[in-house]
C-alpha cells in the first residue's frame, strides 16, 4: 500500500510539472514596448492637423500611421492628444481599418475591423464591426468586439445577436531536427 501510495503522489507531481510547462508554453508574447517610445509618423491624402494640447488631429484618405512597428491605415484616422501634447489615442475608420504590430519575439500581430480605436498609453486596441485578430505562430479569433491588450496579449471578445465569437489556438511549432554531426576526416598516414 504504501508504494501505491508513493506512487500516486509521483504521478501527481508529474503531472502538475507538465501542467505547469504548459502553462509557460502559454505566456503571452508582448508588444515592442519601446513602440510607444517612437515618435509618430503619417501620410494621407489631406489633413488638419493640430499640435495642441486636447486636440484632435484629422487625416483624410489612404491614411498611414508608423511608430515603431506598429502601423495603422485605414480611410480616416483622428489623432488625439493629451492635455500634455501626447497621442493618447488614435480611432482609425476603413474598408478595412487594420493594425499591425511585432512582439518582443518579432512575431507579427495583425487585426482588420470597421472601426480601430487605439489607445497609445495603455496599449489597448479596441477593434469592432466584423473584427479579426490574427497572432503569427499562436492563433486567430473573430468577433463583433475585440479588444487586444499588447502588453499582455490577452484578447477578449463580443458578437451581437446570433453570431458567435470564434477563434483558433495553434499549436507550437516542433524544433527543427538536428541534424547528424558529420565524421571528422581521417588524417592521413605519415611516413616515420
């Protein structure tokens, strides 16, 4: 009895170490944190712009927004500023609007929506109408509402109606096989 009993404490260690790898496999990958470090950037077809505090900066038309890795585009983007002159958020409208982000491992993040409402300080992107978040190596999800917070990765969804929210876990990627050590060459013979 008491090897039995050795023997299921064992086999429950065992299995709470290979959940806890799991769990470690299932960090979230974060958002380049010194995005938000890099100065803005845009490009449209038209503009009024304000360098204000409590603004609201307008761009018009094949809208383009860069800092860092992150890029945003869509039809109309309004840029908001805080009472400090920093972009506190940005709202970008298209057909569709999308960002795109890399992680701290260079793993791409991308999401499509109607609607794109970025909040620059937090680092929370509110996606919504017909919205898809897609994560390279980790997997995708689809909703009505999605909201992606790039600090953690953590993405939590909404649909209206009759329509689900749906997404997909991917699993992890095998390490590539090593491959066989090639033999060393043999040395020739030497005459005494």
């Amino acid at each position: 009895m008491k090897a039995m009993a050795r023997s299921r404490r064992a086999n429950a260690s065992l299995k709470l170490g290979l959940l806890c790898l799991g769990l470690l496999a299932l960090q979230p990958a974060l958002a380049k944190k010194a995005d938000r470090q890099q100065a803005m950037n845009y490009v449209a077809k038209s503009t009024e712009a304000f360098n204000a505090p409590n603004s609201i900066s307008t761009l018009k038309g094949a809208v383009k927004i860069t800092q860092g890795t992150l890029v945003v585009t869509g039809d109309v983007a309004k840029i908001h500023l805080d009472g400090d002159t920093q972009i506190a958020r940005v709202v970008v409208t298209g057909n569709p609007a999308h960002i795109q982000q890399l992680d701290e491992n260079n793993n791409l993040m991308q999401g499509d929506a109607a609607t794109i409402d970025y909040d620059n300080i937090n680092g929370i992107a509110v996606l919504t109408g017909t919205a898809v978040v897609k994560q390279a190596t980790r997997g995708e999800f689809h909703g009505d509402k999605l909201t992606y917070n790039t600090d953690t990765s953590l993405i939590t969804g909404e649909s209206a109606g009759e329509k689900l929210v749906s997404g997909t876990f991917l699993p992890k990627p095998k390490p590539a096989a090593a491959k066989p050590a090639a033999a060393p060459a043999a040395e020739p013979a030497q005459g005494k």
